[in-house]
C-alpha cells in the first residue's frame, strides 16, 4: 500500500507498506516492512532534506524486503532489510554557489536480534550499524 501527501513545492509525505512472502517445500515466511518518507524541498531555497524512518520485520533473509534509497550523485542504494529493526537515513543537499554544492547522508541500521552486519573485512558488531557519506561537486 502507499499514500502521499504534498504541499506542492516545499513538502512531500509518503507512507508505504510493503508485504514479503517465501514458501518453498515445507517452509513459509512472511514478512513486512513500513516505510515513512519526508521530503523538503522549496525551489527559492538551497537546501533539500530527504528523510526516510522503516521498520521492519522478517523471519530472515528469504523474506527479505529491498528498498531503494535517495543517495549522493553517483551512488546507488538498495538495502536489504531483513530480520526485526528499523533503518533511518537524512540526506542534505545545500546549493552553495551556482556551480558548488554539498551533500550529506547519514543513516542508521538498528536491530533487534543482530549482533553482526556483513562479513570479512566488512563485518560490524553490535545492534546498530552507521553509514556516513560526504559529497562536495563544482561544476565547471
């Protein structure tokens, strides 16, 4: 399901949830995901903000529900949410010439029964996992 809400130029308000199914031989899973998405964005203003909260929960990684993410130029990010937590991110984007801009995302993965995130040189422990990315482009 999906709603959103506007306000023409400035604020954009989306609720989605999505619904993920598994069933192979004797096994069946469901899982779910709500999303809450923000948007400011007001054209006599140099910055955007983009906010998104999810929560998620899936009996594991069969069930698991991709997301795509608004990122940095150039990036792109489709998390795999899988298991019980949620995932927050901001993303700023600040006009501050007429060929410079600076970008910022910084987002949260928070589980409830994870203790690891990725794996070889990748791995994280704890609950919560960070993710931090910078950005400043000129424009010649």
């Amino acid at each position: 399901g999906n709603a959103k809400f506007s306000t023409g130029e400035m604020i954009t308000w989306q609720t989605r949830l999505e619904w993920s199914g598994f069933q192979k031989e004797t096994t069946s899973e469901n899982g779910f995901a709500l999303f809450q998405d923000f948007q400011y964005k007001k054209l006599s203003s140099p910055i955007t903000l983009n906010l998104r909260w999810a929560w998620f929960q899936t009996p594991s990684f069969n069930t698991a529900i991709y997301a795509y993410e608004s990122d940095l130029l150039y990036y792109f990010s489709v998390p795999a949410l899988y298991g019980n937590g949620s995932r927050m991110y901001a993303l700023v984007k600040w006009d501050l010439a007429k060929n410079m801009e600076l970008s910022t995302k910084f987002g949260v993965f928070h589980s409830k029964d994870r203790n690891e995130w990725g794996s070889g040189v990748d791995l994280v422990t704890g609950s919560t996992k960070y993710d931090w990315r910078i950005q400043w482009r000129m424009v010649f």
